[in-house]
C-alpha cells in the first residue's frame, strides 16, 4: 500500500511536468496510473489516499514557484516558506482526492472512464472560482506546447483542452477496451491539429497603424520597493521609453510606479518621456483615492497619461491576490500581507477602458486576473485589445513566470483579440489573436518591443459568445463516441460468434 502511495506520488510529480518550461506531454499519461488506482481500489478510503497523493506530487510540481515570493523577504516571513512550498500543494490536492472518490462510485460503470474525466473537468472548474479561485495548473495548459493545439481553447476554452488532455492522458488504465479509447484519443487530437492548423492558415496575422512600445527594465523584486533605488528606478524605465521611434503607446509593466504618478517630482519627470502630446504612456502603478484617516484606500492601477499630463483613466485591479495584496480573515489572522506596506489593496471593477484618442477599446489584465478565464471572457465585437501589465519578478527563474506567460497568451486565443503583455522582468510580448508570439523578450532581458498592434479577429470566437456551454457539447460528443465505440465492439463480437 505505501508503494503505491509513492507512485501515485511520483505519478503526480511527473504530470506536472507538462506545463511550461519543460512541456513533458508524456507527463499526462500519468493520468492512467491514478486512473488505474482507482479503479482497482476496493474502497473509497483507498481510492481517496491515491488521489490525494498524485494530487500532492501534481501540485508540488507544478506551483513550487509560489514559494519563490514569499523567500523575497525572508527575514520577515521564513516561516511562511514550507506554507507556500508544502502547505498549498496539500490543500489542493484534496480536490483530486474529490475526483479520485467520486470516480471510486463509477468504477463498475462501462463509462467509468468517461465519468473520470469528467469530473476532473467539473473539479477545475470548480478551483477557478471557489476560495476566490486558483485556476492556475489546468491541464489544457500542457497543450500550449504548440500554437495548432491550443487554437481548439477558441471555441471550447481551456477547460476543453483539459479534457481532451485528461482523456488522452488517462485513456490507458486498463486493457479492456484499450483499442476503443485510443481510437477516440487519436480522432480527438486528428479534430484538434486539423482544426488548429487551418485556423492559423486563415488567420494571417494583420496589423492596425497603431505603433507600441513595451518597456521591460528586469528590476529586481528586492530593488523595486527600495526607496533608496525609486529614482534610479525610474530613470531606467524613462530612458528606455525615450529611445528612437516615437510609438503611439508606451507600455509599463504592474507597479512600474511604487508611489502615486501625481505627486509632483514624479508627475514632472513622467513628463520628459514625450516626445509628442498624442504619444500616451500606460503605467502599471501603486495608486490611492486622496484621501485621508479611515476613508483612505489604495489600489494596484493601469493608469494611461497623454503627452499633456491628461490622466485618461485609471483602471484599478479587480481580483486581488489573496495573502499578496489583501489578507482574507484579517480579524483572525494576525499577519501582514506578502507585499510592503501595512495596508490592504481595495478591489476596483472589472471595465473596458478606452483610449478615444486612438479610437482603441482596451480590456486590461493586471498580472493575476489573467489566469481566470471565465472572467476574463468578453466579446471582440466589444474590445479591440487586451494589455496584460505584471511583475513576476517575484518569482525569480522558476517556471511560474514562463506558466504566466503562457496562461496569458490562452486568453488571446480564447477571445479572439490581440494581447501586449508587459512584464517587469519578462516575458513581454506582442501576441496576435489566435495566440502568435509576434515578438518578446525571454525573463530577465532588458529591453523593449517595438511593434504594431494587431488586428482582432473579425468574428467573435464560440468560446467568447457560449462560454462553458460549448465546452458540455464537447463532452457530449466524445460521450457519443465512447457509446459508438462499445456498440461497436459488442456488435463485431455478435456477429464474430454468429460465423463461428
């Protein structure tokens, strides 16, 4: 029995691999050994402990970088690490141990195979919003290995690529009617490169006249809050900004300013970045309502400021990261949040922004709002462009930033719009709107990205306009086919038996 904990364990481990940087898609085939596990267990208590242990070595794996952040300041919060490191993947994991004991009930079902994918699909689901949601290792991410396999997320979103990964991953945990659900496997992924691949052919990209320029200046985590460091800081980024060219957009990344853009030094050197009044600069920045005593709040912001110091607007950032921006039970809990400064961030409201000057609907995306796919849906008959501002240097070399990046780039893809994504130390990048990099920078660079802005998608994507509901009909059709699959089989072993 302890074996096979250590399996379903290391089989967790191994599945996280598939996300980005390393991208092991063999890695979800580890799906049919907890698959198995389950099916051969002979109570649910045994079945729960299997999934619960892949679920552990799964999320270990796959969100380790979270500890990354939380060693930034470690002489105030070391005793958060093992938290972060441990604690979170053992929470988590008791969401797999939910599919692994509600599949235990199906297992003598001819659908149980089905049924398990299913209800792994419904647990997602349920991680993207419960708790205020971590949708964050969804397993349709392992796809963004390639840009054919992820354009299927247009019309079912990541969710659909999760099954269809769940069901490719797991489809072989038993011998019986093993040739079936590899048939069904090879249809699924012979639906999604053909799909895939002609929807990238009549999709070229097109650019609009609209010139950007992304700013990434890779200050370290440590250096960007250092009030010591807050001119040396800024002049970096206003340097970099000031480089031949003259864009129409200049992008900073989430907190390129750590203290309100109107105080007047900074407002005044802000000013010297322009070359032209219609030039208009985007800032992700720490920003507050002016007010003072209980009434005083303040606010992770995209602010955008023309080129004669007119604020346009100033988007605050809707879903806060737990811990980091805000601390949940802070009456019963008596620590501070991750990031400088005793204060609380207040949430603001999910809105399009528009730049009227460029005629330009923006739907902004600051760092974490990203991940969250059901949020973040909106129709490309009403938003031009998506700009996803962040900073990852919190997370130093680990794969989360390369996750982020990638997370990211699935809302394109979903939304059918064009993404400028600037990060402080990467990955910035311009994507079109079936989810091509057109240009970036790798982590850690210190550079810009001079590019126009692409074109929308002339059509709304299915996943933009349905939502989850094409992501049912999807499940109904691979459903269809498993059923065809049995009849099939049990109708040639008839006939078979008739001729003997």
């Amino acid at each position: 029995m302890i074996l096979k904990r250590k399996l379903s364990f290391i089989s967790g481990l191994i599945c996280g691999l598939a996300f980005a940087p390393l991208y092991f898609f063999p890695g979800l085939l580890m799906l049919s050994v907890l698959c198995a596990q389950i099916f051969k267990s002979s109570t649910m208590r045994q079945a729960l402990f299997f999934g619960y242990m892949f679920g552990f070595g799964f999320f270990l794996a796959s969100l380790y970088w979270i500890s990354f952040g939380v060693t930034v300041y470690i002489e105030e919060f070391w005793w958060a690490v093992p938290f972060a490191l441990f604690g979170l993947p053992a929470f988590m994991a008791i969401f797999i141990a939910l599919v692994a004991a509600v599949s235990w009930r199906f297992r003598l079902s001819f659908l149980y195979h089905i049924i398990f994918c299913i209800i792994w699909i419904f647990v997602e689901w349920l991680i993207s919003w419960i708790f205020t949601g971590l949708p964050w290792a969804l397993l349709g991410y392992a796809f963004s290995i390639s840009d054919i396999l992820i354009q299927p997320a247009s019309i079912f979103g990541v969710l659909g690529l999760s099954f269809a990964a769940v069901f490719i991953g797991s489809s072989f945990y038993s011998k019986g009617f093993l040739v079936s659900r590899v048939i069904i496997s090879v249809v699924i992924l012979a639906i999604f490169i053909s799909y895939g691949y002609l929807r990238l052919v009549d999709n070229p990209t097109e650019y609009s006249d609209i010139k950007v320029r992304v700013v990434q200046p890779s200050i370290p985590q440590i250096a960007k809050w250092d009030a010591n460091a807050l001119w040396s800081n800024l002049d970096r980024q206003i340097e970099m900004s000031r480089r031949k060219g003259e864009p129409d957009i200049i992008i900073w990344s989430e907190a390129a300013l750590t203290v309100p853009y109107y105080y007047r030094p900074i407002y005044n050197r802000l000013m010297s970045i322009f070359a032209e009044e219609e030039q208009i600069l985007l800032s992700g920045g720490v920003n507050d309502n002016g007010l003072s005593g209980d009434g005083y709040e303040i606010y992770s912001s995209l602010i955008a400021l023309d080129g004669t110091g007119e604020l346009l607007f100033d988007y605050h950032k809707s879903h806060l990261v737990p811990f980091g921006e805000y601390m949940p039970l802070k009456k019963y809990l008596p620590v501070k949040k991750l990031t400088p400064g005793v204060i609380d961030y207040t949430p603001g409201n999910r809105d399009v922004v528009f730049l009227k000057e460029l005629n330009l609907r923006i739907w902004p995306l600051v760092c974490y709002e990203s991940i969250f796919f059901n949020e973040v849906r909106i129709s490309n008959t009403d938003v031009d462009l998506m700009i996803n501002i962040t900073n990852d240097a919190w997370y130093g070399n680990s794969s989360g930033p390369f996750q982020h990046f990638q997370i990211s780039r699935m809302r394109a893809v979903e939304n059918g719009l064009p993404l400028i994504r600037a990060g402080n130390n990467g990955i910035s990048a311009i994507i079109d709107p079936v989810g091509r990099v057109i240009s970036s920078l790798n982590l850690n660079v210190v550079d810009t990205i001079d590019g126009y802005i692409p074109y929308k998608l002339t059509l709304p994507t299915v996943f933009s306009d349905r939502g989850i509901i094409s992501l049912i009909i999807e499940v109904f059709f691979v459903l269809i086919l498993h059923v065809l699959c049995f009849f099939l089989y049990f109708f040639w072993k008839g006939k078979n038996k008739t001729l003997e």
